[in-house]
C-alpha cells in the first residue's frame, strides 16, 4: 500500500519569503570577506582572511563529500530505505566541482599566507625534507587538481546516469552507477585521507598523525548525515517526497547520525591518546598548544558538545524520529563542525587563544559560501525531479511490493501439488 503517514503532517510550510536569503547571504558575506581581506595587519596581507577562508571552505567541503560517500553508498548496498534520499545527494556532491573547487581558488592563491612550509627551505628542516616533493609549491597545486579532478569524475558520472535513469528506465544505468561507486569509494578513501593532510595538517607540517585521514571521514559523515535529516524533514513537510518518504526512514538517519557520532569521537580520542602517550616533541606540541587559554576552553566544548551532548540525545530509539529533538541536534552538529575545524586550523596563526577580534570575517566567509552553495543547489534541485522515477528500489521506498505469503508448517494430505 501507498504510504498514508504523510496525512499526519501539519501543512506546508511558506517558504516564499526565504527565497531570497541565499542571495542576501552571499552581498553580506561578500562585503565581510573583501573587508577582512583588506584590512589584514601591516605585513600580514591575507593572513587572516586565508584562515577565515580555509576554514569556512573545508566545513562545505566535509559536507560534499559525506553526500558523495552516501549516494555511493547507496548503489553499493542496493537499498530501499534510501531511494528518497539520492537525489538530493548526488546535488549537494556536485557542488564538490565546479563550485568547491572555485572556493578553493583563494587558498590555493594565498598559499604562501597560509601553509608557513611553502616559505621555507626544505634543506634546513628534516621534517619538511621527509615530505617532498608533497611539500612544495608544484606539490600542493597538482594534489589539489588530482583531488577535485577525481571528485569531479565521481560526482560528474554518478549524478549523469541517474538523470539518465530517469529518463530511459535503462538497466544500464544503473550498472554504471554501481560500477563508478565500486571504483569510486576505494578512491574517495585516499582522498579523503590526503586532501586534509595536504590542506589542514600541513598547517603545522611538523605535526603527523596516520588517524587523521579516518578523523576527517568521520566528519564528512556526520555533518552531512545532519544536513539530510534536516533537507528530508523540510521535503517531508512540503509533500515533495510523499511517494517514497515514511516515518521509519527518519529512524534510519538518525541511527547512522548516532554511529558517526561515536565513529567520529572514538577517532578524535584514539590520535590525543596515541599521540599523547607517545609523548614525541614534534607531534605533542599541536595538543600543548590547544591547551591553553581559549583554545583549552574549546576543547572542553568539543568533548561535551561534540560527543557526550549528542550522543546522550541520540541514545532512545524513539528521539530519532522526534523533529523537535532532532533538528536542534542537526543544527547543533553544524556548528560542531564548525568548531573543530577552526580548532585544528586557526591555533596555526593565534596560538594564545581563538582570534574573536576576527570573528565577523569568519561569520562572512561561512554566510558568503552558504548562500551561493544553497543557491545553486536550489537550481539543482527545482531543475530535476526531486527523487529518482526509475530507481529499481523505487517500488519498495512506495510500499508497493509485497511480502510473499508464508507457507504453512504442514502441507496437507497429498503432499505438494
């Protein structure tokens, strides 16, 4: 049968009036940006805005590649459960090309502001010598090509067959998508291992963890585990998604969300307990110096918000389907997100404490990025249809295949006819 748990919602909402905020966002947080960019110190020119910049870019990207790894996820597993939630996927995993990688533009053009190792000589420091030619000016620009050029063929190919899908219902379609993801989720996993080594560790290129690539997984899919919630929830509410949305599917988010909550604790505690019982000068000190002043107060929010307040909330099945529980807590991951990526990337140029001084730049990087990335996924998403027709699961996301009868214990008298 059709599912008829969607009558229960209360009505639409209007969303008329929000249409406009990306574009709002995106003047704000284009003004902060220019004025952070140039009102850096004397000496330091964007310096600061770098930082501001890096860090905004890298939560947005956590956020594309967790979308990538679950809509491959989905063709590998072959499930039901997840057929309403594909498509807008596979558009938020587009964004990771062109649109991350034009972000990425500015980082990549402040490069020696950012990355202390690019002003260095490499003959004088045994540390930046073990890591050439990775280390270097050519090093950085052609890994970082590689990464978005492999997240581009990814991305590119598995959102172009499930157009296709639609359109022709073709078996063949559907044996590409599995195949891209087959291929794709083994290369997704070294990139998404050395892209933040290469983007976010190397800030402090002494510093080496072997934990940091699972780390930044971890992230990938918790924020973006976060993000579906929220988009299926306000799909579910609109009636977009009435065809193929029930209430249990709410229940299946939620429970990867508390997975990569533990996932993601148990990786960002496995590399302090490591590194710091290791006890080895050149990789403590990147804890030695989160530990004091500000930076150790945000370490105390990381434990407890990151970890312990979520997964506290997310313990009791039922919660998992409870919007008013559940999209605080989505809400909240972000700004977790958030926070940790600031706390491994801005100690690299404010070792006594977060820089508050610059907390509207950081506010206009992350609006300006926001809203131009809603902007065009909103295109995305209005352009198609909003979940795939000709999924082979499609039937079962509906509740239209039955389960067969079961037979009884006990043939009757003459046996199996």
């Amino acid at each position: 049968m059709m599912n008829t748990e969607n009558t229960k919602l209360p009505p639409p909402l209007d969303l008329s009036g929000w249409r406009m905020l990306p574009r709002v966002a995106i003047v704000i947080g284009g003004i902060l940006s220019l004025l952070g960019l140039f009102l850096s110190p004397k000496g330091h020119f964007g310096q600061d805005f770098g930082y501001a910049w890096l860090t905004a870019f890298m939560f947005f990207l956590t956020l594309g590649l967790g979308a990538l790894f679950f809509a491959m996820i989905h063709h590998l597993t072959d499930a039901g459960w997840s057929v309403a939630t594909r498509r807008f996927c596979e558009h938020m995993a587009s964004l990771l090309f062109p649109w991350l990688a034009l972000l990425f533009l500015p980082v990549a053009l402040l490069s020696k502001q950012i990355y202390p190792w690019l002003t260095l000589n490499p003959a004088g420091d045994r540390a930046l010598l073990a890591k050439l030619p990775v280390f270097t000016l050519a090093g950085f620009w052609v890994g970082s090509a590689i990464f978005f050029g492999i997240w581009w063929l990814l991305a590119g190919r598995i959102r172009y067959w499930s157009l296709r899908q639609d359109v022709t219902g073709d078996a063949l379609c559907t044996r590409k998508m599995r195949f891209h993801s087959g291929w794709g989720i083994l290369a997704f996993a070294a990139t998404v291992t050395v892209a933040p080594t290469l983007w976010m560790e190397s800030l402090q290129y002494q510093f080496s963890s072997t934990i940091y690539g699972l780390y930044m997984f971890a992230s990938c899919g918790w924020v973006a585990l976060a993000t579906m919630y929220i988009i299926t929830a306000i799909l579910q509410r609109q009636r977009i998604l009435s065809g193929v949305l029930k209430d249990n599917q709410f229940y299946y988010i939620g429970v990867l969300f508390f997975a990569f909550t533990l996932l993601e604790a148990y990786f960002e505690f496995a590399q302090y307990f490591v590194i710091w019982n290791g006890n080895i000068p050149d990789e403590t000190f990147f804890y030695n110096i989160r530990d004091h002043g500000s930076w150790w107060c945000l370490t105390m929010i990381l434990i407890f918000g990151h970890f312990f307040l979520p997964f506290i909330l997310l313990l009791p099945a039922r919660v998992k389907q409870n919007f008013a529980v559940m999209i605080p807590i989505c809400l909240w991951a972000w700004l977790m997100n958030y926070a940790d990526l600031a706390y491994n990337i801005l100690p690299v140029e404010n070792p006594h404490g977060y820089p508050f001084r610059w907390l509207w730049l950081q506010f206009g990087c992350f609006i300006f990025m926001a809203g131009l990335l809603t902007e065009v996924f909103l295109r995305k998403f209005l352009r198609y249809p909003p979940y795939p027709q000709r999924d082979p699961r499609v039937l079962e996301a509906m509740g239209l295949v039955h389960e067969p009868e079961e037979l009884p214990d006990t043939l009757p008298e003459g046996g199996a006819q």
